[in-house]
C-alpha cells in the first residue's frame, strides 16, 4: 500500500513581533509531528515551508499541499492564532482536516485551537479535533486512526467497480444506486457481461492453466475429485475463470468487483468460488500480488465495506453470509460458498501455510454446473466485522468487534457439516446478544479483517457523515 500523504500547517499569531517571537516554537513543534508520523513508514509529510502568520501565506501554503496531492490536512496550534487563517487555508488545502492542539499551557494553542473550529462549524466545514503532546503514544494513535480513516474515504474517490452479472437472487441489499455512489463516495461502476468472463476464460494461456493445475494439486490439503461434480477439467475451468476475471480487470481497468454467479455461472459453466477467492487472496501462483475485492452476489454495498476494509487494514477481507447461531457453544457461524479468501485459513500472507489447511470438495448439488468449493476454517483470533447499508435511501455502517474461534478437527467438521460441510466457516463470539444482532444487524452479508479498527471505522463515518453504530 502506498503511503499515505499528509499535509501538516502551522498557524500562528497575526501580530508580527508574536508571530516572530514564536516562529521557532512553532517549527519545533510542527517538526516533532512530521517526524512521528514519518517514523511510522505509513506516512509521507507534506510540511508548511512557512509558519502562517497572514492570509497571503494562508493561502500559498494552502495551494502547495494541494498541489503536492495531499490526502488529508492537519493543522498545528501551538500558541494563539487568528483563527482566519485556518479558514483562508482550507480554501486550499486538501481534507479532511485534523485540528491539533500541542500541550503548552504557557501558550494559547488550545484557545486557538477552539477558535477556529467555531469558525469551520460556522462554516459548515467537517473536522476533528485532537490535543495533546504527540510523543504520547495514545494521541499518536489517534492521529494515526484518523490519518488512516481519511486515507480510505479519500481513496474511494475515483475507482471504478466491476458489476459482473447485476442483482442477484432478487436481493435489493446486494444492488447500490449509482448516483449516490458517485455523489457520496465518488465511485464509478461499469456492467459487464457474465459471458466475458467465459469467452475470456477460453482465451487464457494453457501453459499458465497447467502451472496452476500444478500449484494447487501440490499446495492445497486436499483435492477430492469425484468424477462427476469435481473432476480435474472441471478445476481447470475453475482455473480459467480466474485468469478470465483477472485479464478483464486489468483490461478495463476496475478496481474492485462483484460477481453475480448464482443462476447463471452456477448452471451451467462452475461456480467462481476458486476465482473469488484468488481474487481476494495475497497471493496465486504467480507469487505474492494485490489483492483485489471481488464480492460475491455482486452485492456492491459489500464490495464498498471490504474496499474501505483493504485500505484501512492493507489485507484480504472477508465475506461471508451470517449463516447459524449455535446457542450450545455460543457461537455465529459466517460461511459463503465463494469469496472467502484462503488467507483466512492461516492468516498469513504465505501460502504455504495457509493453502494445507484448505480442502477443495465437491461443490453443492445447488450449484449444477460443479467445481470445488474452498474450503477451510478461519484462524482463531480479534477481528473487526462490519457493514454499510442503506435504510430509507441513507447509509448506516454497522460495526461488529469480535473474535474467531477455533476447536480441534473432529469438532469443527462436524459443527460446520449442520450447515453447508463443503463450505468455509468463521467460528465468531460476539459482544451483543443474538437478539440484539439479529434485530439490529442490517442484512444477510457480513465483513471483516483481523485487528482492531474500531476507531478507524467511527473515523470513516465521521468524515463521511453517516451515522455509525457499534456492537459491543
């Protein structure tokens, strides 16, 4: 992921012997926020040249970080500042916008501080506000959690999603509106055929078929054909529509993607499961690549969650159908029949240890058209959940904090096999009760990375200004 660039703004007293008197100050203290930020290795710094004293500055300085493509802006206040010249530099400078007050009690930073955030509320302008010393490690943190957050809304603007094959299974929470994607988020999305990924799946190159063929027979735990639902033609087919999607991605430049498959795919060509989930992977056999979010169901709200997920968290995120509570051990199982990444098997970005703990099967007799399922069990451990849905024409975002369990073998396999056995499983325990999640949860399709993003995600729907609610 590439790093995330800041723009970082001093303001200062508009008297010029003050403004003199503290330059130095004032430098000292926009120097000790660059250098935290950069140690970190997430950030490029962007700093003022000029400590800004005057409109003028305001303005030009305002206009440099534009011009350098800023992603997000931070203003600095260390002593009393005429609050104009924050409102003269958001003119220009790029948001969202950090208001930081240093701690200096002999200073006026923090009136300054507040000062010019009555002046943006006036205005209408969106903010946060931070104060503190930034060589303490939770201010840092939070800095760090809104830098990242606003990265990722940022970072939407611009992409373009690939919607294979349109609504399906008559799911109205799969299917976004388009002028509200762009008027809010600043995406595109292009309809694309189901067949182009066939009639691309055919051009693919046999000696590359054949390499991965090869990569997943030697990788993978276990490959159960069965000469009928799974035979290895039917995984080669497999093998082709991924290098299909994969081709028509790059041609047409998408960014991330949705794939209908049900009803269609699922027929009478295979199921995408092997494709959504290479797709979402770290990794094919190739070696190490971005990955690239593929929803399946082509549920477009879902790809939104996981995009913003991928950038906030730089790994694969999963999807997956909120599928069973099981009341005896408490808890939920969320399992889909494609695009959970076998990432999540090992939680690591190699795969060589994540591909022996994943079994291909014969897929379900819902699908007809066969292929394998990928299956496996997620790792056990603190993941964020979450998901962006719509209620009355207005997004809400719903997140989830919870942990992936795991039991021994024997256990799992037979708690996964009440369900869909040929099918992926994340054991998860909640913090809300199952009444308060089944009634408030928003939809049938849940996402997640692991770690703690909570306040990441609170950040995103701040700058977005959406409402958010936590389940804990």
């Amino acid at each position: 992921m590439k790093k995330i660039k800041v723009g970082l703004l001093t303001m200062s007293d508009g008297r010029e012997y003050l403004h003199k008197t503290f330059e130095e100050l004032n430098f000292t203290k926009q120097h000790a926020i660059a250098n935290a930020l950069t140690e970190t290795g997430l950030f490029e710094v962007v700093e003022g040249e000029r400590i800004i004293g005057s409109n003028t500055v305001a303005k030009e300085e305002g206009i440099r970080l534009k011009e350098n493509s800023v992603e997000v802006t931070i203003f600095n206040y260390s002593i009393w500042c005429y609050p104009q010249y924050t409102v003269v530099a958001r003119n220009f400078a790029p948001g969202p916008y950090i208001l930081f007050s240093n701690l200096h009690p002999s200073q006026c930073g923090m009136v300054g501080m507040l000062a010019a955030a009555g002046s943006l509320d006036q205005l209408g302008v969106r903010y946060t506000k931070l104060w503190g010393d930034i060589s303490d490690e939770t201010v840092k943190t939070k800095m760090i959690s809104y830098l990242k957050a606003a990265a990722a809304v940022n970072r939407l603007r611009g992409l373009t999603f690939g919607n294979f094959g349109g609504r399906p299974l008559g799911m109205y929470t799969a299917v976004a509106n388009l002028e509200q994607w762009q008027k809010d988020f600043g995406i595109d999305s292009e309809n694309i055929e189901q067949d182009d990924i066939i009639r691309a799946g055919e051009k693919a190159d046999e000696a590359e078929v054949e390499k991965a063929f090869k990569w997943l027979n030697e990788k993978v735990g276990l490959i159960k054909y069965d000469g009928k639902v799974l035979t290895e033609e039917k995984l080669r087919t497999q093998i082709r529509s991924y290098i299909g999607l994969r081709d028509i991605i790059a041609q047409k430049k998408l960014d991330f993607v949705g794939i209908k498959a049900h009803g269609d795919l699922t027929d009478r060509y295979c199921t995408m499961d092997i494709a959504e989930a290479l797709l979402n992977d770290p990794y094919d056999w190739n070696g190490p690549k971005e990955p690239t979010v593929a929803a399946t169901e082509s549920d477009m709200d879902g790809a939104l969650t996981m995009q913003i997920f991928k950038t906030l968290s730089n790994t694969p995120v999963l999807f997956a159908d909120v599928r069973h509570y099981d009341a005896e051990n408490d808890i939920w199982y969320f399992s889909n029949s494609g695009t959970h990444a076998t990432y999540f098997a090992g939680a690591s970005f190699d795969p060589d240890v994540n591909l022996p703990l994943v079994d291909l099967l014969p897929e379900t007799p819902d699908y007809p058209a066969g292929g394998a399922a990928v299956h496996h069990f997620a790792k056990e451990g603190k993941v964020t959940l979450a998901r962006l849905a719509r209620k009355d024409g207005k997004y809400k975002l719903t997140v989830v904090p919870a942990e992936f369990v795991t039991f021994d073998r024997e256990k799992m396999v037979k708690l996964g096999s009440v369900t869909t056995p040929q099918w992926p499983v994340a054991f998860a325990k909640l913090k809300v009760t199952p009444d308060k999640f089944i009634n408030d949860y928003p939809c049938n399709h849940i996402h997640g990375v692991y770690g703690d993003y909570v306040d990441e995600l609170i950040n995103v729907a701040k700058i977005l200004d959406i409402p958010v609610e936590i389940f804990e």
